[in-house]
C-alpha cells in the first residue's frame, strides 16, 4: 500500500470525526512528511487531512506531500495564531480524538479552550503492524546494512578493544554502509556485563573467555532494524557455553513457531519452555520479541500477556536471552517476516559466533 491510501484506514467514530496525530513517525507514516516538528488533523469521514507545519518546514512539507501523492492541505503555522486556534477552527463545533498519552496535560487542557476534545486510544499501532513491500525492503536494507558492518568488526578482531570503541566502530560502518543514522544506542557489553540486557558501553576491554553481547540496528528512510548477536571471544567456560547453546535453542524454537494466526504469547512460551526444562527461566527477564518498523518498538509486543495474532507480512524480532551475574549474558536475536505458514529472516549473520583472539585494537 503506497502512502496515498493510508488516511483512508483511518476509521470514522461517532464521538470524533477529527482525530489528531501528534507523533511524527505516524505522521510520516501518513502523509510522507519527514520534519522535525508538526501536528496533523484529520476528518475519518472524509479523509481530508490538514498538516500543519511552522516556516521551517513548510517548503519541505509542500514537498514530500507531493512526491507521496498524499492527499493533504499543507498550513503554515504563523505567530499572529496558535496552533490549537488553528485546529479549532478546522474542526469548529466537531469533536476531535486524542490520544492522551501522546501529549501533555497542559497541550489538552489548551485544546479543551478551543474544541471538544474526546480521549481515543490511536488505530495507529495496530494500523501500521502490516507492512507493505516498500516498508519490508526498507527494514530489509537496513538489516543488511548492519549484517555487513558486524562481519567488518568481528572480523578485525574483538580481544583488547573496549565496548565504546566496538560501539563506535560498528556506528560508523553502518553509516558508511548506507544507514542514515543507527536505529538506537548500540548495546555492546563484554564479560560478566553481559548479564545487565541493557547495558550502556564503558571502557571495559574485551579478554579471552568473554562473551560479548552486541544489539544493534540501522535506519534507512525512517524504517528500523534490530540484531543481536553473542560472540565468544577465545575458549569460553563450559557453564558460559551451555548458557549459549539454550538460547540459540530457545530462538530456533521461538523462529519456529512464527507464522500467521499465532498468538504472540505461543511465540514467547515457545521460547521459554526451553529455560522451563531446564530450570533457568529465572534468568530470563524479558519478552522474546516486538513489532518493528518507524518505532525500534512497535506492537505486537511477545510476551506471556500478548494476546495479538500475528498476520502475513508483519515484521517482529525473535530474542530470547539468559543473564547470570558474575557471569555474564547471552542474547540472540534475529527480525523476521511473517510470510505464512512460516517466516522470512532478514537478519543474515551467523548466529553461532566465535572471534580469534587477536591484539588489534581500531
């Protein structure tokens, strides 16, 4: 489905016929437009659109709705009037859906002065959940990107290098690569800090018999990717190896039971029945995986609570993780496409990784 067509899924509510969108990456998703800054009314019965867009981007805005073929009245935000006057009087005596958690008590208390405003949980989560094929491609080519930079590094060798500068590393190839930006902060995180899923990268050294965990992504035109991969470094302990070996089996296991019309909460229990058989689900402290897409997060959420079913063509990642303290952590993830009966892996790395040890640093 090209961009075009998007405000038609929008649909009509007899409390509101107006609904705003506030979050850019729904804008984008909208009508095409790509600034830093904007608001966006839109009449469901309709489909009308108004985008409203300060000075800075009003030439940019008239733009991109152009080449989208969105269907959108472009106004430019002046200072003899507000914005929420401005929706005020696009709506008039209609009511207008908000979402309440997309803006501040403050900006709904002003548009309350101006409009009757309804409190509407967004269709967009779920609306944007399908990708079309540009957007498969898009995340896609992003995936690729980062599949490319991690073989670049890997290959150079990770023994004496800190996290930072593995981090700063893999940024850099992923933007020379193509990548417009990383999809979020890089995750690299050697040794027992492994064991924190989260880690932020310190100036803590890679040394044999580490296992470094590194989570990372690119972004190509908007769109997301998101691999991790665990790599051990020289000869790692037999308790570190067994930790590895459940969850490469646990994220075949939860690949395995993606396809169209499962539950997101089989997906997760697939992969933990493996940590249940073994006794290690304690160290297993998050959902196995998440919609992808303009969010590094976007619904359906995999978790034992996720009552979404997954449909063809919807992008998620598969990662399930082990984390021990003083030991450290194993994660291994991968993005996948609902194609079916089964799924697409985007993400082309290997997954069972070892790097020699090498005294190279960048």
């Amino acid at each position: 489905m090209d961009v075009s067509r998007r405000l038609s899924r929008l649909s009509a509510s007899s409390a509101a016929d107006f609904v705003l969108v506030l979050r850019l990456e729904d804008i984008r998703w909208l009508t095409g437009f790509t600034g830093g800054t904007a608001q966006l009314v839109v009449q469901r019965s309709t489909h009308d659109a108004w985008l409203l867009v300060d000075g800075r981007y009003f030439e940019r805005a008239i733009a991109e709705t152009s080449t989208s073929q969105a269907l959108v009245h472009v106004e430019r935000v002046i200072a003899d009037i507000t914005t929420e006057e401005m929706i005020g009087r696009i709506v008039d005596t209609s009511g207008l859906a908000v979402d309440p958690s997309h803006l501040t008590a403050h900006h709904m208390t002003t548009l309350q002065n101006v409009c009757t405003v309804h409190s509407e949980k967004t269709q967009l989560d779920d609306l944007r959940r399908v990708k079309d094929e540009s957007e498969i491609a898009l995340i896609a080519r992003a995936a690729t990107i980062a599949d490319i930079a991690l073989a670049t590094v890997v290959a150079d060798g990770l023994m004496g290098k800190s996290e930072k500068q593995i981090r700063n590393q893999l940024d850099h190839l992923m933007r020379e690569g193509g990548a417009d930006d990383v999809a979020f902060e890089t995750i690299v995180a050697t040794g027992p800090n492994g064991a924190r899923p989260h880690h932020e990268p310190s100036n803590d050294h890679v040394e044999s018999g580490h296992g470094v965990v590194i989570d990372f992504g690119a972004m190509v035109d908007g769109y997301k990717s998101d691999m991790t991969r665990t790599i051990r470094v020289g000869a790692v302990s037999g308790e570190y190896q067994r930790m590895f070996e459940l969850v490469l089996e646990a994220e075949s296991a939860g690949i395995a039971s993606v396809k169209a019309g499962v539950l997101g909460a089989a997906v997760d229990a697939a992969a933990r029945a493996v940590f249940l058989r073994e006794g290690v689900d304690h160290e297993y402290v998050h959902g196995t995986g998440h919609g992808i897409g303009l969010y590094i997060h976007e619904q359906p959420i995999l978790s034992p609570r996720c009552t979404a079913v997954l449909g063809i063509n919807e992008v998620v990642t598969v990662e399930p993780g082990l984390y021990r303290g003083g030991v450290g952590g194993v994660r291994i993830e991968d993005l996948v496409v609902v194609t079916g009966d089964s799924c697409r892996i985007l993400t082309q790395t290997p997954k069972d990784l070892t790097c020699p040890r090498s005294p190279r640093t960048i």
